[in-house]
C-alpha cells in the first residue's frame, strides 16, 4: 500500500508568505515616501521662512543705512558696538542689534554682513534706452584713495541665456531692427570722466568714451584700450574688442575689456556712464592700481554701491542673500534728453557764417 502525499497546503502557505514579504515591502516603501514628502514639504516650508528671515536682515541693514549707518560690518551676529562713533541703540541702528525674527520656528538672521568698499560694481541690467551714470572711488583695505592705473569691465547679454554668440571682428554693425540682426550680447558704449578736476577743459581732455564690442577671443580690436591714445575729443569713440569666452574667462562675464595707462591722471575717483546698445547687458566693474589686472592689485570701490549679505535661519535650513544699494540715487537723465545725449552740443560752421562765429549753448 502506497501512501500519497499532498503538498498543496505547504505551497499555498509559501504563496502566501511571499505576497506578505511584498505587501510589506510596500507597506515601507510608502511608508518612506511619504515621510520623504513630509521631510520636503517641511524643507520648502523652512526655506520659505529662512529666506524671509534673511530678507528681514536685508531690510534691517537698508533701514539702518538709510538712517546714517556707512560703517563696515565685517562680522556675523550682532553688532552691539558703535563702528565710526555709531551709536547704534539710536532708532533706525537697533535693527543691528537684533536678528530675531520672532516666530515658531525661531527664524533669525544669525550672519549679517555690510560692506560700503566691494571689490567690484555689479550692475545688473545695462538699458538700451537710459545711461546707468555713477561715481566711484578706488580706495585700499583701510579706505585710503588709491591712484587706478587700469580698469577692468566685463559684461554679457542680461537675458536669462546669456549669448554664447560673438562676432568675429566688429566690422558691421547691424540695424536695430529687420534682417540679418545682431545676434551677440549688446555693444556697451562707456563713458570714463576723472572728477579729480570738473572744469572744461579738463572735461574735454581727459573724457574717455569706447565702444565695447563683443568679439570673440583673439579676433576682432584688442581687448585693451590704452587710455591715454583713446581720450580726448580727437580719440573718443574707440571700438575695442571684448575678448568674450564661453568657458575660461577671467573675470565675471563672458566678455572683458581693460582701460589701461590711467596712471598718468594720478586719480582715484570717476564718473562713469554705461549704456547697451542691440542688447541690454550685465556688467561688472574692477579697478586695479597695476595695468596688468591682477587679485593681489585690484582695489575696492567706495561711494557707488553697498553690498549687503544676509544668511536666514529656520531651524536647520540656511538661506543667503546679496543685494546692492546704491551709495546716491543722483545723476538723473536730465528731461528732454534720451539716453546718453548732451545736455549741451556746440555747432560751429567752417568756414564761420557771416558775421557771427561765436560757440553758444542754449
């Protein structure tokens, strides 16, 4: 007599065994999933208020400037000294003193920094209708003037995809409008004034105006203008080449060009006017006591922007911000006039019209 042996029952509990592992498995998964979730709808939250938290610290520090406050804050935390003779439990200095924000999540500014001497001007957004017109002195490390010997400008298109597109040799310039069109970041018309002396003639013989043209690397004008070949009313209006790079360029945008030989001035402080043409443009400003820009002869840039840094804190999350104020809201674009046009133009007739050879302005 044979006994028979069934094993259904063995196989129905290794199924069942089997689909228990991947419910469970599931069950985890999703179990972490929505703890992922929950963790980054926590984060976004927390950035959200980090970020208003470190914008707080950006008011603070604006308020407390606009009230008088120029010291540099070179530290993080607060400032419960008096930097320049500041006596900053003044209303309108107490934002320093302070960096709570006051909520649930004991939101703060924890890091808060000022400095009135950045190593650069930064200026985000060139117009092709209105000049950006500003004062700058070159100062060192302890806020001595300084004699600038070259500057330094680089620029790119201020569009979301800056261009990666140059010309080749600055040689046509197309109309604004219609076909082909000018499809590289925009031309920067640069005006450079030493203030050092504001009368006439000085005016007419030191003002530097060039053409900024964005030509591709080792193609094109030279990426450097000599100063004192390019000033005056018989040089003004130079087209130098921008050297502009898509990868490995040296300084803050994709194009560069020096004014070298400023040296002969003995001048540490300019007028400088800048305005795009075809393209708005992004643009950064470095002064350097050398001609041969280097980090160890770049000078900072007093009296034309404040640059404030504000770290947010929300529990663990940090957010940072930078933001630029300008040091005057002067040099407004005088009515009647557009874009970089002169206030005043002198028209004289050769040979001189009868009876009258006078030069007025009206």
């Amino acid at each position: 007599m044979t006994l028979e042996k069934n094993q259904a029952g063995f196989a129905a509990i290794v199924i069942a065994l089997v689909i228990i592992l991947v419910l469970s498995l599931i069950t985890v998964g999703f179990g972490q999933l929505m703890q992922h979730e929950l963790r980054a709808a926590a984060d976004r939250q927390l950035s959200s208020q980090a970020y208003y938290a470190a914008e707080t610290g950006i008011n603070d520090a604006t308020a407390a400037i606009n009230s008088g406050y120029s010291a540099a804050k070179t530290t993080c935390g607060i400032d419960a000294g008096s930097p320049g003779g500041v006596d900053l439990t003044q209303s309108g200095y107490k934002y320093l003193m302070d960096n709570t924000v006051g909520n649930s999540t004991n939101a703060s500014y924890p890091c808060l920094l000022i400095n009135p001497t950045p190593p650069t001007l930064q200026y985000g957004n060139i117009s092709t209708v209105n000049p950006e017109v500003f004062e700058f002195e070159a100062v060192d490390s302890s806020g001595n003037p300084q004699v600038v010997q070259s500057i330094t400008i680089s620029w790119q298109d201020a569009g979301s995809n800056p261009s990666t597109q140059f010309t080749n040799d600055c040689s046509d310039f197309y109309p604004a409008s219609g076909s082909p069109q000018w499809n590289s970041a925009g031309i920067l018309r640069t005006e450079l004034i030493p203030i050092k002396q504001l009368d006439r003639q000085h005016l007419i013989t030191n003002a530097y105006t060039g053409f900024l043209c964005p030509s591709a690397a080792g193609s094109g004008p030279s990426n450097v203008s000599d100063y004192a070949l390019t000033s005056g009313p018989s040089n003004s209006g130079v087209i130098t080449g921008g050297n502009c790079a898509v990868s490995g360029h040296a300084y803050d945008y994709y194009c560069s060009m020096t004014i070298n030989d400023l040296g002969s001035l003995a001048e540490a402080a300019f007028f400088m006017a800048l305005r795009s043409i075809y393209h708005d443009t992004t643009v950064s400003i470095a002064a350097y006591s050398s001609n041969t820009p280097t980090s160890a002869t770049q000078l900072n840039l007093a009296d034309a922007q404040i640059l404030i840094d504000s770290t947010g804190k929300a529990q663990d999350v940090l957010r940072r911000i930078q933001v630029r104020l300008p040091v005057h809201n002067l040099y407004p674009t005088p009515p009647g006039t557009q874009g970089m046009s002169e206030i005043c133009k002198q028209l004289q007739l050769v040979p001189a019209a009868a009876g009258n050879s006078s030069i007025w302005c009206n």
